[in-house]
C-alpha cells in the first residue's frame, strides 16, 4: 500500500462510509466482499436491483443494523435511445413518465415484500437520473445517492465522492484508486466509496482487506462497532 496513503489516513480525521452497488445474485464476489464488511463493521448501504436480486442475498444484509439497502432502479437497463452516448441510463427523460414511475413503485413493492422495510434511498443505475425524472421520483424516496456533488430535491443527497473501479478499464486501477483517495483525506472530511463488487478479483479482495483494517485502526469516525 502506498506509504503516502497510509500516512493520510493516520493523520487526517474524515467519516468513512460504503456504497456496494449491483446488488444481484449471491455469487463468490458477494460473499467475498460481504466477509469483509462483517469483519470490519463498515457502514455500507446497499444498492440492490429488484427484478434479479436473489432473497439469499437479501437475507445475508437485512438484521445487520450496520447494512441499509437501497433501490437500484428496476431492471438496471439502458433507456437510452441515442447509442451513440458514452453514458447509459434506466431514469432518463426519454421514457414515459407514467410507465417510469410505474416500474419504481413495482421495484419498491419488490423489495418490501422481501425485507419488510419501506425503502426510501434511491441509487439511479450508471449513476444517472434526468432533473425532469428526480422531480417525478421525490414524492416517493426521501434520498437521492448518485455521485460526487450532484445535488438534487429530495430531502437528502448521499453520494459516495470516489469509485473503487476504473472505468475506462472496467479493473480495480490500485495506483489510479490512491492517488484520488489520499487528495479526497487531505482535503474533506466525508468520503463515501462507491464499490463494485463484481468487478473484483481475488487480489482485489486482498488489497481491500489491507485498507478496510488500516482504515479501523485509524479509528475513523463512521466504523461503527456493534458493541456501540
């Protein structure tokens, strides 16, 4: 791990939080990356896609009073009638609203009906959602989590400031990764990372369970422990 990186987290206070997305099936990856944040008592709020998610899955997640569950859109597929863009999006202003919010509340329904809870975060797949669509959508959810310092009006916005994985790779970049965490601790005080966990390798998993245990040493504010 990068010397720099770890002198940053030991000098410098800031809340720690996660955000796991894609949750779906209850693959190795899953069970990996859910290994660690038990291990380590992270916060993590879930974003889990209705229609494919397993209820294995959702039981692994829903007693654990660190864990929230977020909806990850319906079906997690690009509306995008212009293929030409280099971004996707399921809550795009092409579709009619109507149906838009028809598919929201059956993915909402989804999800109650498997964890008893009213989920009221919503995650927008591909990290997008039109301003027309997050007006259409506020009634239902109380808080928008997108990414960095997108902000919108629903009552709350939570949104992780780094990605764990390099787009343009589609890979877990380490050197690309640090470099952006250690300016995010020197210089904000609340860090959310936003986490694929089917995109990882066991190396991955490796490197991570260096930092998860780096970050509770250090004491950062938002590793809650359960004897809290």
């Amino acid at each position: 791990m990068n010397k720099r990186l770890v002198y940053a987290l030991k000098h410098n206070y800031c809340r720690f939080w996660i955000r796991n997305d894609d949750v779906s099936k209850c693959n190795p990856e899953f069970l990996k990356i859910l290994k660690l944040y038990k291990k380590y008592t992270l916060k993590v709020m879930f974003a889990v896609i209705p229609t494919i998610v397993e209820k294995e899955a959702i039981d692994l997640i829903i007693d654990d009073d660190y864990f929230e569950i977020a909806q990850h859109g319906y079906n997690h597929k690009n509306y995008l009638k212009n293929t030409n863009l280099n971004y996707k999006s399921e809550l795009c202003k092409e579709r009619n609203s109507d149906v838009l919010i028809k598919k929201m509340l059956q993915g909402k329904k989804i999800l109650y009906d498997m964890t008893k809870k009213d989920i009221n975060i919503m995650v927008p797949p591909f990290n997008n959602i039109d301003f027309s669509v997050e007006q259409l959508l506020s009634p239902y959810y109380d808080t928008l989590s997108v990414f960095g310092d997108h902000c919108s009006g629903f009552e709350k916005n939570l949104n992780p400031n780094i990605d764990l994985i390099n787009w343009h790779k589609q890979a877990f970049d380490v050197d690309y990764f640090e470099k952006r965490f250690i300016n995010l601790i020197e210089t904000t005080k609340d860090i959310g990372i936003c986490i694929h966990h089917n995109f990882l390798v066991d190396k991955d998993f490796e490197y991570l369970e260096e930092l998860f245990k780096l970050i509770c040493e250090c004491n950062m504010s938002n590793v809650r422990r359960r004897c809290e």
